[in-house]
C-alpha cells in the first residue's frame, strides 16, 4: 500500500506565497511541513485508525464553526460576507484541530511503544 498521507505536506508550498507576496496570513501553511514525514511511515491499521479519527474530528468541528460562525456574523452584522467569513473561520479552526490531533496521538503512540 502507498502512503499518500505525506502528500498533506505540499499544502506548506502556500507558504511560499506569504513570503513572495508579503501576506503573513499564508506564513502558517509552512506547517503542513510537518506531514512530509508520513511519506517514510508505514501505515498500519492503528496509523490508518488514528488519522481518519483526526480527520473526523476537524469534519464535525468545520461544520460546527462553520454554521454558527456564519449565524453569528450573519446576526450581529459584523461582516459584509458572513458565509465567507465563517467559512474561512471554520477551515483554519478544523485545519488546527487535524494538525493538534494528530500530533497529540501520535506521542501517544509513540509513548505506548516506548513502555512496551
């Protein structure tokens, strides 16, 4: 089996963008960096496990922010586009929370292994 996890690394190449059009708003891709290490991993039925959790995680958590940011700008009139507001609000929050999970579990892993 390939593992194609790694390939959540070249979201970083926006990164670049931050450094080449002077917006520090892109700076945080650099980030996704981190997944290139998921290119030497060989997946097991835990590795698989762990991921598609994280990435239940961050669906639900997009869809929660999502909605209720949008309501909450929507309401409070605090944006001339609050579906875009809120959408953006609840993919950098969910991006947040894959990339949190997934390094919380996997020191988990790495600390279960370890005892033994």
């Amino acid at each position: 089996m390939k593992n194609w996890y790694g390939c959540i690394g070249f979201v970083s190449l926006l990164g670049v963008w931050g450094l080449i059009g002077s917006e520090p708003l892109f700076l945080s891709f650099f980030a996704f960096a981190l997944f290139f290490e998921y290119f030497w991993v060989t997946p097991d039925e835990m590795f698989v496990d762990t991921i598609k959790r994280c990435a239940s995680w961050a669906f639900f958590a997009n869809l929660f922010i999502t909605t209720a940011a949008t309501f909450a700008l929507s309401y409070f009139k605090m944006s001339s586009n609050p579906l875009a507001a809120g959408t953006a609000l609840g993919f950098g929050i969910s991006i947040a929370i894959f990339a949190f999970s997934t390094f919380v579990l996997e020191i988990k892993e790495r600390v279960n292994t370890k005892n033994d």
